[in-house]
C-alpha cells in the first residue's frame, strides 16, 4: 500500500498476522490482513518456489491423511492435444518440484468433521485469533454450518479464514484469463494485488489455455483460499462443447483440482432439467456462466443435470480432500426484471436441498446468491436462503441495484452488497468497474476490492461489530484532531487518500494545517468544533463563577472564537 | 456526454425538455433530462448573457409581482472594503444589463400559496409533463407541503422540477470557490457539467472574494435550481468573525440573494443555544459549517440563535420571491459514532417546528438530513423526519454508511443515499470522492452526480418508479440481444461504457459480436441462453411431434448448442 506506514505483525502462538497502522501518538492500531507473507519485509518470496506451507504439521499431525501418487497431469488439462504441442506452446516455466498431493486415509478430513466431534483444530484456533473470539464458538460454529473454513489438506500454503454470518463479512475477488486476454504472471500478479487490497478469498475463473499450469502458480502462491468452477475447465476438456460434457470428465477435473489444492468449488447442481424452461420468459435468461452450459447440456440431452445426479460421489470427494461447496445460483437473475422470480427460487431450494447432502457427508457447505436486484427485494433473499438452506454461509455476488450503470457496476453492486451483507450474507463477491464490459485490469481489481471492503465493513457496522466501530472511531478521532497523517494512515487506501490532499493543499504543512482544504481555515466546522468546546470548558468555568456571584461571558463577547489574527492562512 | 447518440427534444405545449436515446431498430427511447439549453444545438448560449428566462412571461402573467430597484449591490458583498478596491481586483467581466427584481405586490407569491388555491400554475404543469403525473397530482402535492417546487421570481432562466417523495428522486451537485482555490469561470464550468451528467438542483457554496459575482454568473445561466446558505456571505461581510454577525448583517444578505434569483436557501435556525452542548461528548462534535457558525455565535452571545428568533421575518422574505427554505441540519452527525444522537434529533424536533410556521406563511420548505450513519439507523432518520416535519422532503447529504474510506466516500455515502432515497428521501445531496480531502475537480464532480444518479435511480426502482424499470429493462434486453452500442447509449455514461469495451475488444465489427468480452465466445452464457431460446422453441415443437409418437430429442443431441465451427474468434 504505497506509502502506507503500517506494518506487520503476529499474534499468538500460530502467529496470526495482523496488520499494524502506528499513529502518531505512538500507539498502533491493529486490524485484520489478508495480503499473506507478501507485505512482511521478514520474508523473502519467490512466486517460482511458491509460499511456504504453513498449515502442513497442522495437517500432517493429524494423521488422517496420506500421500498417493496423484492423477497424472496430462496435456489435455492446459488444452493441448498432445505432449509435443504442450511442450512446444509452454512458454511459462513450471513451478518447482511438486508436492505429493494427500487424501483422506479414511473417513472425512474436514473441519465440519472435526468440529462435529468437538475438536478444536488448529485452523479453528487461527481464525480465532483473527476474528477475536473464542476457539470454541469457532468450532460451534462450524459444526452448526453456520460458518465454514475452506481448507484444502492440500493448499497448506494458506492462512485460514472462516466465512459465517456471525463473522467478520468477507470479500472475494475473482480473477482469470479469458479466452480473449491474459497471461499467467498477470493472474498471478493480479491475486497479490487484490488480497494486498484485503480480498479474502480469491477465485480463479480462467479459461482457455493452460488452465492447470495458471492454477498451480496461484494456489502455490497464495495465503488465501481458492475458489475454481471446475466445470470451466471440463468443457475446455471437450472442446468446449457443452453436450460432449460428462459426469466421467467433470470428475476428473475435479480431481485434479482438489489434488492440487483448490479450497472451493462452485457447482452448478441446482440447475435442474425442469427448471429450464422457467427462464424462458426472462428478460435475460441464464446469465450464469455455468448456469448456462449446464443447461444446454440438460436440454440437449434432456436429462436430468449430471452434478445433481452424482452429487453425493462428488461429496466423498470433495470431503477426502476438504474442499467446500460452494453451490452455484446457475439461474441467477441477470436484470433487475428478473430478480426473485421463479426460476431463481427453484434453484434455490434445490441447493437447500444440496445442502443437507453435502452436510450428511461432512462436507462443508456455502450458498451462492444474486446478481441483479433492486433494493427492495435484497432481504427476500436472504431470509429464504437462510431458510432453505438451514444457515448454511451465503456468497453473492452484489447484487447490482440498477442495469443502468455499466463502467460504474462496482458501485451500483456495491449498494447491493453492503445491504445484503448487513442482512446477514456471510461472504461478497466483488464485481469491478469493467463488469459487463471486459476484463479487469490491475486498477479495476484494485477499485472493486476496496469498494466491496467498503461493502464489508458498512455491513460489519451495522451487524454492531465492535472491532469495526473501533476502526471508525480511530478515523473519526484523527480527522476531528486534525491528525491527517494518521486520517491518511488508517484509511483503506491511504495513498490515494494522501494524493487528493496533496492535490488541494500540496505543501507538507497543510498536513498539519488545522482545517479543511475543502473550506478554508475560517468555514472549517472542525475547527469551529474545537473552539466551542474550549469555550464551552470556559462556559462551565464561568458557570461556577456565577453561582459565586460574578459577571459571566464577558470574556466570549470579548473573544471572537476565531480570533481575527489566526483568520489569515498563515498556518498553511 | 461524449459520443452519445442521444439528442434532445420537447414534449408539449411547454416544450418540456426531454433526452432522446435512438436505438439501433429505429425507436427512441425517452429519459428525464437536467441539462438545459447547453445540450440543444438548436440554441446558441452566451455565458456573458445568461439563459433565456422561460419563466418570465409566465411569471408576469400571474401579475402579482412587481419590480423595483432592488438593493444596491455593494463592494462588500464580494467580500471588498470600497469601489476602487473592488474594481481594480475585479479581473472577472460583469453580465450584461442586470434585470430589475421582482417581489411580491402584496401576499406571498409561492408555488404552495397557488396550490393551495387550487391553482394549477404552469410550473406544475412543467413538473407533471416532465414527471409523467397529472397535473393536478403535482398541485395537491405541492398543497400538502410533501413536496416543493422551487423557483423563485428573479430566476425566470430555470426549468421547474419538483422534490417530494412521490416523484423521482432527485440530486443535488455542491460547488463553490472555497477559499482556498478555483475561480468564477470555474465554478459555472463545473455548474453546466454537473447538470449535464444529471443534477437536478446546483448549490453554490462559495466563500471568500467574489461571492456576488460568482453566483450572478452561476443563476443567469442555470437552468437549474439554484441553493446557497446565505450564511457563508454573510460571515463574510463581517470579517469571518462569528460573533460579528447579526440578523441586520443576515437580513441585508438573504435579500440580496433573493433579488439574485436564489432558489432556495439552507438556513441554521435549528442550532439552538440550549442544543450546543449536546455536542460535547461525540467523537467529532459539530461537522456543518453552517452549524459551527452558529454554535459559536449563540455561546459568543449567550443567546438564542438569530435565525430562530426572526424565522417569521424570514418567512415573510422568502415568501415575496418565492425562495424556499432547505432547514439545515447543522448538528447532523460527522462520524458513525456520532449517528442519531440527541444533538441531532433535538435539533430535528426544532426542524418540525420551524416547517409548521414557514408553511402557515404559505413558504415552501424542505428539511436536511445526515450526514455520516451506519446501514442499521439510516431508517429511523427518515420515519422520524417524517414524522417531526409533517411529510415536508427530506434531503440529505449521503449518508455516508462508514468513515474508514476517505477517497471513497461518493461509494460510502452513495450506499446510505440510495437507502435513504428507497425510504422516501426527496432529494440526495452528493458526495464527491474529495469529500474530507479536498476541492472537486471536474472529474469528481461527474464521478459524483453519476454516483448520486445510480443511487437515485436504485431508489426509484425499489419504490416501483414504472418509468425507472423501463430503462433498466431497455438496457438489459439491449445487453441481453448483443445490442452493444444500445448498451452503451442507454448508460448513464455511454463515454465510459464504450471506452471500457474497447479496451478488451477494440475492433468495430466486436461491436456487434454475440458475445461478452469477459467470457469470450465458448463461455458468454447470454449467447448460450440465446442457443437455449431457440432450442426450447426446438423442444415445444419436438413434443408436439412425441405427442404424435415421433422421436424426440435426437435433433438436439446430434447438434450441439455451440456449433464448432461457430466457437472460434472468426467473429470477432
């Protein structure tokens, strides 16, 4: 965070990184960091050797997983037919040695097991520390399914973080390379640049070529968990022809995902052949990118989704590894018109229905939600979901308020997000200034995560997160105090913040200038603020003067509470 | 509005001003439009001339005003000691003849006096073509105080518009020369630009030199309302010493203003003496400068607050000009800490009562809101003015929904404004991302109004506005059917909009490509919806034919959704 004062620091025994904002009275201020090893000058990274992995003795102590030689990774898994033309086209180096993936030695591996058996693990612990609370209302959490922590046995690289209504709300960025754009070193570097900005979960959305190989650089790299939509990659496997899709190709891909340590997987399993037709009269249909192959597949097969049918072999999978679901809203809204229709909620109680499988076999489960909806409808969804879903964590993306806006859908999203987390939605997806338009680039990432950490903090707020009122206060404190170093420091961009003082008032006195650039040294309200304060210390004095008998407030006629030599700018 | 197709055009015999958007199949699409004359080629405007006064003739038709000198503009009112100093630093043109003021013959000559006559005057008529309504609803409207139309006399250059909870909701743009920087030619530059992004009402928040000239400029050629808070000139006039000013200082001002062609007017007059030390306690005590001002004049003087002492000779002014009252909220909170406190709502308690005596003299009146308030009490704000100030329009600045991002707060404030606008807040008042920071540019400036026009928009949606679904609708069945240049046309920034494009698919020929440029052509689950569409269509007839013992479905299988000659780039 350019120019930014604030530093690292670890707390506990697990070492939970915490980010610390010194303030110019000496004191710090600390709050929650996800940007991982990156931001910690202790720590030297190499994206080609990948983040240390801090979770492996975790994993590893207990004793519930081995290793096994792992599917072999073959050509088809970047998109190239052959070992000569993958060789030939490769361009990127591979990463360094690779780890033996582990599995289940028997039973479920996953945090909703252990919790489930009362066990405290040390991922529970870690998120404990993180959030503030105690270890055990973590793991009651779990257990409950209120609350999940993605936590691939094979993605030890990353610090765990729990998703639940009753914690901190999170954001989730998405990045990948389109079939139109893109390399695997920006993807790369776009995942550092969003979780330096606070994402707290990242998923990667790529398609096209050299997906495997783009996938392993991320999750090696990363201090957060990854999401994926394993479908994506099984229809580039058929050449992307959605019919040519099969339950066979799908679970290989999504072995090869859970090998490799992807942390969740949205999938699109509520998509039901019956429900397909519900979308005909929409304005916009299926805007869901999986929603849509899957039911092209549905409809020209007419049979019932593949997803739907396998999901509890797809559960035993995904629990030998723990990998969450995180079941995809396919026939989500695409336009305010649509919103809340019966298309949406059909889906939607088939994915309550996905969830007490999912739960039954211990997997750990989230929801996904919409998309395009007007204000008026946000709760409606969410108290159905909650419902439907018997609290399972809730992940939407937005919702946009309005269709009007392309090239500002940060914003109209924004308003969505903000709302529907403060009604209780557990995790955000973002949504960038170029949603509907193109790709994102590296400040479009960077304007949609602190847009939706505005989201998430708004809803924190208003669910009466103390820790979260304590980071307004702090702010609120500096700005009335005149302290705009430490205004700048405790913002969540602090350069940007700085810049646009700069721009008015460029001189470094300005930073200690006791008013506003935007009114002036004599409409500052701040300033006038203090002043009254002094005078109403002085009132109160004067008030005991009275009761003794004396004048009173001759003194404030006097004494104009901006006295005329301090008018001038002189100060500036 | 760079590149836009759109044009402009009047709709009956008031020739009310309305934004065409053509489309690609021909039709037009109409939308509400601030932005006056500036956008008609068909009209030649001269900023050293001022606007063409539409209302003039209306106004004498009604033949109960009359001019008269009008008070001697004085060196002081641009803030000069005597004429020579005022003429030789006077470097900014003076406009050509200045019109002789008018002023109420006898009663009060206000839009609420004539409603509640059962006059129906050609500015509600204005109103109700450009709202869609009838007549006769904007009237009783106007007659039951639930909403204003403001237009004073000497601003004849202004298109009528209206605010009240029952119409659209509208924006408020502030600019102003602060004393620190920006110049006249500025501050009318950024008036028209604010107007052609959206804003409904300009407020002029100039201090410093030139107050009286600035704001000449600003009126001649606004075809919007225009609000300033007469006390920043004011305070001027006295040296920026608050204990300096008086009702005579105030008075002579607020006149001037009026004569100008002020629209409407933030006055203080609920900072009670008694209410000042309700402030002590918060985290960032008074935050309107309007509010300090006065603070500190009442504890200077110990007495009660002049504005509240001569309110019924304010109304008496305002009602000869028909200038209407916006109630400022000068102890609205400044931080989240500081939301709905009994400073805030104690002044508000005032605020009704102030409506009550401004409406029994027949002058229109509006009431100011917050200000900085978490998600969870922005509601209570709203039922609570409603309640207090007898269904009078709320306007509010924001509210901003959490303070930790300075260099955000249009999204901060753009959350809490369409909230508040959804819960029946008349008139949102912008927040640039300066706000806290710095001066607007003329990028902040649209940033701003386009942020405040997404959030109006988001609340007249979720309050069931049948005209704001329309253009949603347009716009996603445009983005549904790959009608880009539609899409583009129909956002609020077709500019932006087009230019986001082209940065992934630059080529004219990807204008009309039948795919989005995030997924590519594979993955674009439009596209994919649009093969579902035609296949259903497939399906029905298929089983007509089973109904006839046919095969069914065999059709399908053999074809897939997304041919493969069709899946390559060789559209683009």
């Amino acid at each position: 965070m350019s120019g930014a004062r604030f530093s690292k620091t670890y707390q506990g025994e697990l070492r939970v990184p915490m980010r610390e904002i010194g303030l110019s009275d000496g004191t710090v201020f600390t709050v929650y960091d996800t940007s991982g090893p990156y931001t910690d000058p202790a720590v030297e990274t190499d994206v080609t050797r990948g983040l240390s992995p801090l979770r492996e003795q975790w994993i590893l102590d207990r004793a519930d997983v081995v290793g096994y030689g792992g599917r072999q990774v073959k050509p088809l898994d970047d998109g190239y037919r052959d070992q000569a033309s993958w060789k030939r086209a490769h361009a990127v180096p591979r990463l360094g040695a690779r780890r033996q993936p582990l599995r289940a030695a028997g039973g479920p591996v996953t945090q909703l097991a252990y919790a489930r058996r009362g066990v405290v693990t040390k991922e529970m612990e870690f998120v404990a520390v993180r959030e503030g609370v105690e270890a055990e209302f973590v793991r009651a959490e779990v257990a409950a399914g209120r609350a999940i922590i993605p936590a691939n046995v094979n993605h030890p690289e990353s610090e765990p973080m729990i998703i639940g209504r009753n914690f901190l709300v999170k954001i989730n960025a998405n990045i990948g390379n389109s079939a139109v754009t893109s390399s695997i070193e920006e993807e790369v570097e776009k995942m550092t640049w969003a979780i330096r900005w606070g994402a707290d979960t990242v998923m990667d959305l790529s398609t096209g070529r050299d997906i495997h190989t783009t996938r392993e650089w991320i999750i090696r790299n990363s201090p957060v968990p990854i999401g994926t939509v394993p479908l994506y990659q099984a229809l580039e496997k058929v050449g992307g022809v959605a019919p040519d899709l099969s339950w066979e190709v799908y679970r290989d891909t999504l072995i090869e995902q859970c090998e490799q340590g992807v942390d969740y997987v949205t999938v699109h399993a509520g998509v039901r052949l019956s429900y397909v037709p519900l979308t005909v009269g929409r304005k916009t249909g299926i805007v869901s990118r999986g929603g849509s192959i899957m039911a092209a597949w549905c409809l020209a097969h007419h049979r019932e989704n593949f997803l739907y049918e396998n999901f509890e072999e797809m559960c035993e999978i995904l629990a030998s590894y723990d990998v969450a679901f995180s079941l995809g809203d396919g026939l989500r809204p695409g336009s305010i018109a649509d919103a809340n229709d019966e298309a949406q909620f059909a889906e939607l109680r088939t994915l309550g229905e996905l969830t007490g499988i999912a739960r039954s076999r211990d997997v750990q489960v989230m929801v996904e939600g919409p998309g395009h909806v007007p204000m008026n409808k946000i709760k409606e969804n969410v108290d159905l979901q909650r419902e439907l879903c018997d609290d399972a964590p809730f992940y939407t993306l937005g919702p946009l308020v309005t269709d009007i806006a392309p090239g500002y859908d940060h914003i109209t999203s924004g308003i969505g997000a903000a709302m529907i987390g403060w009604y209780g939605t557990a995790m955000l997806c973002y949504v960038t200034p170029k949603e509907h338009l193109g790709l994102p680039d590296r400040e479009d990432v960077k304007t949609g995560v602190i847009t939706y950490k505005i989201a998430a903090h708004a809803a924190d707020l208003a669910k009466g997160h103390p820790k979260a009122q304590e980071w307004d206060d702090a702010l609120s404190e500096a700005r009335f105090e005149f302290r705009w170093e430490d205004q700048f420091e405790l913002s969540l961009d602090p350069g940007t913040a700085r810049s646009f003082h700069d721009e008015t008032l460029p001189a470094a006195p300005a930073k200690t200038a006791h008013f506003c650039s935007m009114c002036g040294p004599k409409f500052c309200s701040m300033r006038i603020s203090h002043d009254l304060r002094a005078a109403e210390g002085m009132r109160a004095k004067s008030e005991e003067f009275v009761a003794g008998g004396g004048e009173v407030y001759v003194q404030l006629t006097d004494r104009p509470l901006l006295p005329r030599e301090e008018r001038g700018q002189s100060e500036v």
